[in-house]
C-alpha cells in the first residue's frame, strides 16, 4: 500500500483500464495507507466510477489491525472484505472499523491463494485481506452470472419464450489492479471450458418456480426490479455470509464468504432469498406469512447438480483482466 502520486495514478488508470474492457467485478487488493475518508481522493472517485458502471468493486479492508479501517474500503459502494484464519478467528492484522461503526462488508480467508504452480514470490506474503478479497471478488463474480441466468430465464418465462437451455450466459470476467500478480503466471483454464457465451438445461419446474413468484408478486402489489448490479451481488454477499460468533459487524460485517458459502446459498434459493436479493422490499409488503408459504411450496429454485455445473463453469472457468501496476 502506498500513498505516492504516481502510483495512485497508475491504479486509477489500471481501473480505467478495467471499465473500458468491460469486467463484471473489479478487485482491489491494494489501497491507500491513509484510514482517512476523503471523497475526493482520486481512487475513491475512480472507485464510484466503475460503480456507476455498474461494475461491483471488491477492495481489501487493510492489514492495519482494530479500529483501522483503510480508506478506500470505508467507500459506501464498495465491496470491503477483512480477513480470518483457516478456522474462522480474525487475523489480528486485519482491518476492523471502530466499536459500533462501519466495518467490513465480509470477511474471507485470508491465507495465501492456491495455486498449481504458486509464484515463488507468494513465499514472502503473510496471511492478510490481500487474499481475502481476492477469494470474495472471485465469488461475486460467480454470484453475478448466476443472477444474469436467473433474470434471463425469469425473462423467458415471462415472454413466453422458455426453451430447454438458456440464454447465452457471458462467462464472468474478474478485473485485477495489483502489484504482485504477473499475468504469464496465471493458471490456464480448465481443458473442459470453452468459449465465452455458455449455456444451461432449464426446466418445467424451474419455469413454474417463476410463474408462481410473479403471481405472488402480482397479487401483494409488489414490484420487483431485477438487475445484477453491485447492491444485488452486495445483499447475495451479506445473505449467504456464515455468521462468525464471538465477533460484531465492524469486525467482520455479515460473516464468512467463500465459495462454499455460495454454493451451499445457490443450492438453497428459496423464494425468500430470492426475494431478498433482488427486492427485499417486496418481501414486506407479501409478509412473513406469505413468503414462508412460497418457500415451503416452491422450495429452492436450483437443485446441488446444477449449482455444481454452474460453479464448475462459471467459477472455475473465470477469466481475469490483470492491470499490473508497477
């Protein structure tokens, strides 16, 4: 982390970079070693630029310890991800907010990312919110294409245009501005994922599933504006985060999230999580009462095989947009 001129230069430019090239989730594991909030520090506005773009910025909370949350993750239109060990504690370095104020979005693991063929240069890193947001931004892109797939197939439903496959569906695409990652390195995609547009069997059940949540919707009143935009990915992020006990929010916000997590969440999509993603509003105006019904009588809308077929495709097979910074 630093603060010199040219530097933060170089970042703006590599998330500038990031947007023209149309990523689906930018991550930021980096940042400023101020915990002074400025909105007019230049990658705080870059940072509300690729939001107005409708682009999900992941940024690491900082390895500053309790009370210290850097500057750049105390943005409201971020992503903040603090950091635990391989069993849950919250690394002591990990950036916490004050005592009853903001804190981190989530918190993920926050050991060394691994790989096949790791860079020997990983050696020399600790544990820390680098890596953290790195698995965070990893899953919000996952998130995000699943709910394309979902809005294209509510779409389908409702325009009586319902098939056996989907829509096309745009493989995700992760946008790095870092220091330490050298894009030769990366690992290859796995040999089973090709090209850029997949698609995904859908069926009669599937097609039922969304007819019924229109009709609820319907009869209570309710709008419901579906979009995959950064506060979408945000409430499916704090929704599926395993709650860390013995910890408060400004410590480790809504809890744990990995890709565990989101599978185990995809694979249990009841109408109120749904709902809850997309508009949790409307989950008021049908009321406890009626959205209970729904998910005793819908249950999830995704079955474990396929959320395994959508992890395998859309996890896995990511593809990543390196700004390396120098």
């Amino acid at each position: 982390m630093a603060n010199d001129t040219a530097w933060i230069e170089r970042v703006c430019a590599g998330i500038e970079f990031c947007v023209q090239k149309g990523v689906d989730v930018i991550n930021l594991s980096l940042g400023p070693c101020s915990t002074e909030f400025r909105p007019d520090d230049p990658l705080l506005v870059a940072t509300k630029v690729a939001y107005d773009r409708n682009i999900p910025v992941v940024v690491a909370a900082g390895n500053f310890g309790p009370g210290k949350l850097q500057a750049l993750a105390q943005a409201p239109w971020v992503i903040s991800v603090g950091a635990v060990d391989d069993d849950g504690r919250l690394l002591p370095n990990s950036s916490t907010g004050p005592l009853g104020g903001k804190g981190p979005t989530v918190v993920s693991y926050g050991s060394p990312l691994d790989l096949e063929n790791p860079d020997p240069q990983w050696e020399k890193f600790v544990p820390g919110t680098s890596f953290a947001a790195a698995r965070v931004a990893n899953v919000a892109a996952f998130v995000r294409a699943c709910l394309r797939l979902t809005i294209a197939d509510l779409t389908a439903q409702q325009s009586n245009r319902w098939s056996p496959m989907s829509e096309p569906i745009k493989v995700p695409v992760i946008g790095i501005v870092d220091t330490g990652v050298d894009p030769k390195r990366l690992p290859p995609l796995p040999p089973f994922v090709q090209g850029d547009l997949l698609q995904f069997s859908r069926g009669g059940t599937e097609r039922q599933w969304y007819a019924r949540i229109v009709e609820a919707l319907r009869n209570a009143g309710a709008a419901c504006t579906l979009t995959d935009g950064p506060e979408s990915v945000r409430r499916a992020l704090q929704l599926m985060a395993r709650r860390l006990e013995g910890y408060a929010t400004h410590e480790v916000g809504a809890g744990l999230v990995s890709i565990a997590e989101a599978q185990a969440f995809l694979s249990s999509l009841t109408p109120a999580r749904w709902l809850g993603i997309f508009c949790p509003e409307a989950v008021q105006k049908l009321g406890a009462a009626r959205v209970a019904e729904l998910d005793t009588t819908l249950g999830p809308l995704w079955d474990p095989y396929k959320v395994f077929a959508l992890k395998i495709h859309l996890c896995d097979g990511v593809r990543l947009v390196v700004a390396k910074v120098y």
